[in-house]
C-alpha cells in the first residue's frame, strides 16, 4: 500500500521512528495526528539547519547517509510525484520503505467522491461544448465548495461564448503532481484538458534573457518592488508569492532570490504566449493574489475577461495589481453618509464590542474559535524587563496571508523588508527595549522566519504570544508597531500608541500614526519619547462600527445562490472539509434550483461589475431603542 492516512501511520508505527518528507502545512498536520511515534527528521529539499516543531529538518542526503530502513511518509500535495520519483533515485521501494500522506483521499478514490464525480458528469454533460476558445479554471486541492463554483461560473462561459474549458494546476503544481483523483473531479465538469507550463525552447532562450536583465539590476528591496515584464509592473505580485510561501532571506540578492526570479520569469513568459496564442475568453482566478497575480495582469492588460471566484463567494473583478480591501479609504466618508441616530447607535454598539472583543470574547474576532490573546489577562508572571527605557512591541503579520491586502506599504509593500528595518533599528536605539509577539495565528513558518529574525537581531527579545497586551500596557509597553494590523483599533482603547506601516484599514481617521515614507517613519521612531499621544478614541469608534456594524463588504449574499444549507454555507477555514460536504451538497441539489443558478449568473456578474470602493454598501441594521 503506497498511500496512507493517519490512523494507520499511529497504528502501524507505534512506539517506532519514521521520518517526514515535506516541511508545510501537509507535514505539520499529520505531525499533530499522530502520537507516540517518534520522528527522526523533516526533510525537505530546500530548508536545512533549521528546526520544526523541535524536530531537525534535513536534506535528502543528509536522509540517506543516515537511513536505516525506517519508513519515510511523504507529506506534500504538490510535489508528491516529484519527491516519490527522487527517492526511487536514491533506491527507495514504494510501498515499502516510503509512503504517501493521503488524509484527504486526493489519491484513493472513496465512495463519496466517486459518487461525486458522477453526479457531476450528469449535471454538466449537456454544457459540453467544442470549440477553439478556451474558459481557464485553476485546479487546486480538492474542496467541493470551490469546485461547485466553478464548475458553473466555467461552464456559464463555455455555453455562452461557444468554448472549452481547461484547467491550470495552481501555483507551483504541475500536472505530473496533480493526483490522478483529482484530475477525474475536473473532468466530470467537462474540464477537457490540463495546461502544463512546459516552455518551448525559444520562449527558454527569452525567459533566460530576461533574467539576466533583470536579476543584474537588483540591488535592494526597492529594485524587486520595481521589476516590471512586457510592460507590466510584476515586482509587488514577486513579493506577495514570495512571503507567501518560502522563508526569506536577509540578503535581497541571495542565490535563493535568483532561483525564485528564474521560475517566476518562466511562468510569466509561458502564460504571455499562451495568452497571446489562444483565445482564451474568460480567465477564472482562485484568490487572485499572490500567484494568480501574474495571471490576472498578463490577462487583464491583453483584455480578457477576469473574474475570481473564491468561497464563501468572494466574487471580484480584479484591476492590475489587485488587492481586496480597497474600500478602507473611504471608512470616513462612509461614517459621515450616517444618519445622526444610526451614528450615535453605531458609538454605542461600538463601545460595547470593543469592550467584549478586550475581555477576551472569541466571537468578536473573527478566526479565534477558542481562545483570545486577551482571555488570560490577569496572569501573575512578569514578562518584561523592568528598566526606565522606552518599550516599544513589533506585532509581526502571518506570512501565510496575502501581505499586500491593504495597497501600498512604506517597505517596499514587504513585511520582511520592514522587520529588518527594524532590527537595523534595534541596533542603532539600545535606548529602547525592543520587544516582538507572534501573531497567534502564526504557522510554523513564521516561526522559523522570526526566529531567524531573531538569531540576526539579538536586541530584540520574543515574548510569548498569548500574553494579554493589557498586561503588556501595565508593564510599560508604550508603543506597537505594525504595518496594518488589528492591533490599530484594539491597542488604542487601552493606552498603546500605534504606528503603521503602510495603508490600513484605519488610515482615513486619527488615531493611530500613519507615515507616508521610510524617512517620516524613521523620524517617529527616532523620536518617540517626544511624541503626543493621540487620544481620539471616538474615531476609533466611528471606525469600528462602519468595519464591524454598517458595512457589508460582499454587497449581494452570493453563497446564498449557490448552497442552500448552513453546513455548506458555514466557512471552512474555521471548519475543516471532509467528504461529507460532498453528501450534503448532492442531497441538497436539484434540477430547479440548478436552473435559477444558471439564470442567475448574470444578474451576479452585473453586480460585480458595477461594485465600486467608494460606494457605500450598507448592511440593514435594526437600532435598538
């Protein structure tokens, strides 16, 4: 058996050693499934001397030279088929002295999935249609609420403008590693073919040039955010990818960097001919960041139709250098379109749930389902230093998100960039005690990115991340520095002074500070024992009600159209995915409601076209008396 889940890992390898291949969410999950069985090492074909969850990560040398026949799980989606054929080179039996982590059944075809795929080529069978223009999909992991918005948003386009669809693997797949379950899924909402970003051998010799170019000119941050490609500015669409997924370096010149560019440029070059080459009339995007950026603004500047189409139905259309929370700028004038009673209700309710959200009540946050940084205030232990120096708190983002969603940042538009401005920082004021928190929902690679951070910048201690900030308030933190975190409208109701980054989604009030540039952020780090506190808590509170109360950011509860139950509406990033969401949504389905989603698709795309950021969409909320 070459593909194993958890449950047979924990019973087959009790009290035993093994080791993980992969060193990503795929590898930290079915860390935390199994236990009692000891892991001898992570390996990974890019990360070396380094730790994950106080496990050694290794090479796959390394792996070899001290291999004594322990079982290796490979546990990556993405690159499965690829490390599976590497350790075959290295004399590896499948089967037998290595494996494949298959928890989601990607490559074992279970009942429910089989019954999916056949419920699918029924409902879209007469969709199918010949032609040569082209519908693009992405093809991503298996999760049924994406796949259901897909299939009818491509097979709308296919019916209307006479095409086929096709599907390109996301990201860094290939379709040698896409799970042969998975391409099935696909096909059964008439995916004809899937789009493999092999370059042919004159777009190598142009794709090599280009780096060439390129890569001699990059000497700072500053030259990657300006990198442009057949006219289009792809330098903060390279950071966005980059932060994303790999574990930065110090240097922005580094031979890790250049690897990257390499196959950036290729994918960029590969989909500007593929563009050019077919007709392509409708390009559908997953999240339309990070990767897909590259996609969305080679398509976009040659006037192809772009949507993307996200769960729970985030449906946009996007505009070069797309980024989603561009309607933060007109928070104010939102605040001052209110009615005198909705503003003086909107105060109100905003002092309560502020007020609940700093008590530590989970269901103010989104995405904290058990517990709140500010749920364990009152704990006795101290954890800063006592000293009559400034203490200033660096509140790091999580990497795994797209770090561009609010536009334009002072470094660069790249938190890495701005964490080691200020490490440079910690070094030139010693006046100041430097502190930094994880954000507590960080991942394992923002840890090791931290921690590298750390290793470089001794000045700056690391306090754990579950202290309350009130505590950290009452010990002397003065100070928070963020790029646009929700520490901007959480640490102004107790008396810490933040300073941002970058755009935010507080930047047209004041109450917290907002440079425009490197050199007026330096001055008021430079100077903050001369700064006057701002104190405008009733702004805080104009923003907080417009950003948690009246504002509706999807305008029209798409979703709705689509699923019908709340188990299938729920958001599955609180909630995990399972096979059950395929029963559901097939007991759900029928011939009727399939015909007003279709009908409806128009009537959908007209509402997202004539979305705009500075139109007020305003959920309908009933004031109390």
């Amino acid at each position: 058996m070459l593909y194993i889940n958890s449950s047979y890992i924990q019973e087959k390898y009790k009290n035993r050693s093994i080791y993980i291949f992969g060193t990503g969410m795929v590898a930290n999950m079915l860390w935390q499934k199994i236990t009692d069985v000891r892991i001898l090492a992570f390996v990974d074909n890019y990360r070396k001397n380094q730790k994950m969850n106080d496990c050694r990560i290794i090479s796959v040398d390394e792996l070899i030279h001290e291999w004594k026949g322990e079982p290796v799980i490979i546990a990556s989606i993405k690159f499965a088929s690829d490390i599976a054929e590497q350790l075959k080179s290295k004399k590896l039996k499948e089967g037998e002295d290595f494996f494949i982590f298959d928890e989601e059944n990607l490559f074992t075809k279970s009942d429910a999935v089989q019954k999916f795929i056949s419920f699918n080529e029924k409902v879209w069978r007469r969709y199918q249609r010949e032609g040569t223009k082209k519908v693009l999909i992405p093809c991503r992991v298996l999760r049924n609420s994406d796949i259901i918005l897909h299939a009818y948003f491509a097979n709308f386009f296919a019916e209307k403008y006479e095409a086929e669809i096709y599907a390109y693997p996301k990201g860094t797949w290939s379709v040698k590693n896409c799970p042969p379950l998975l391409r099935d899924v696909y096909k059964s909402i008439n995916v004809k073919g899937f789009i493999d970003r092999e370059l042919q051998f004159d777009y190598e010799r142009e794709a090599a040039e280009i780096l060439e170019e390129i890569w001699g000119s990059i000497h700072s941050w500053e030259d990657w955010k300006h990198i442009v490609i057949y006219g289009i500015d792809f330098g903060t669409t390279m950071i966005r990818h980059y932060l994303r997924e790999f574990v930065p370096p110090f240097r922005s010149d580094d031979k890790i960097m250049f690897s990257f560019l390499a196959d950036v440029i290729k994918t960029i070059v590969f989909w500007y001919h593929y563009f050019k080459e077919h007709e392509v009339c409708a390009l559908i995007l997953a999240d339309g960041v990070t990767w897909d950026g590259y996609l969305r603004d080679l398509a976009l500047s040659l006037g192809i139709l772009v949507y993307i189409v996200d769960y729970p139905a985030n449906i946009r259309k996007p505009f070069l250098g797309f980024y989603h929370e561009n309607f933060y700028q007109y928070y104010k004038c939102f605040w001052n379109l209110l009615s005198k009673e909705e503003q003086e209700y909107g105060i109100q309710w905003a002092k309560k749930h502020l007020e609940l959200r700093l008590k530590g009540c989970t269901d103010e946050i989104p995405y904290m389902k058990d517990k709140s940084v500010y749920a364990n205030y009152g704990m006795q232990t101290t954890v800063l230093r006592p000293s009559n120096k400034i203490k200033v708190l660096i509140c790091p983002h999580i990497f795994e998100e797209d770090c561009y969603c609010c536009g334009e940042q002072v470094f660069a538009n790249n938190y890495w960039y701005w964490l080691c401005h200020l490490g440079d920082l910690s070094s030139q004021l010693p006046q100041y005690d430097w502190y930094i928190k994880m954000h507590p929902n960080g991942s394992l690679r923002d840890n090791i990115i931290i921690d590298n951070l750390l290793e470089h910048y001794p000045n700056i201690t690391k306090i754990p991340t579950f202290v309350s900030p009130i505590k950290l308030k009452e010990e002397g933190i003065q100070y928070a520095l963020t790029v646009y975190g929700t520490i901007g409208h959480e640490y102004p109701a107790f008396g810490i002074q933040v300073i941002n980054a970058g755009n935010n989604p507080y930047s047209s009030f004041d109450f917290t500070w907002n440079p425009k540039d490197k050199k007026s952020y330096d001055e008021l780090i430079y100077n903050l024992g001369n700064l006057k506190p701002k104190e405008n808590l009733d702004q805080l509170y104009q923003f907080y009600c417009i950003h948690y109360l009246y504002y509706n950011r999807n305008k029209a509860d798409f979703y709705n159209v689509f699923f019908k139950t709340e188990f299938l509406k729920r958001d599955i990033r609180a909630e995990p995915f399972s096979e059950n969401d395929y029963i559901a949504y097939m007991e759900q389905w029928t011939s009727q409601n399939h015909e007003v989603i279709m009908k409806a698709i128009p009537d959908i795309l007209n509402q997202v076209d004539a979305w705009r950021p500075d139109i007020f969409y305003k959920n309908k909320v009933l004031i109390e008396k």
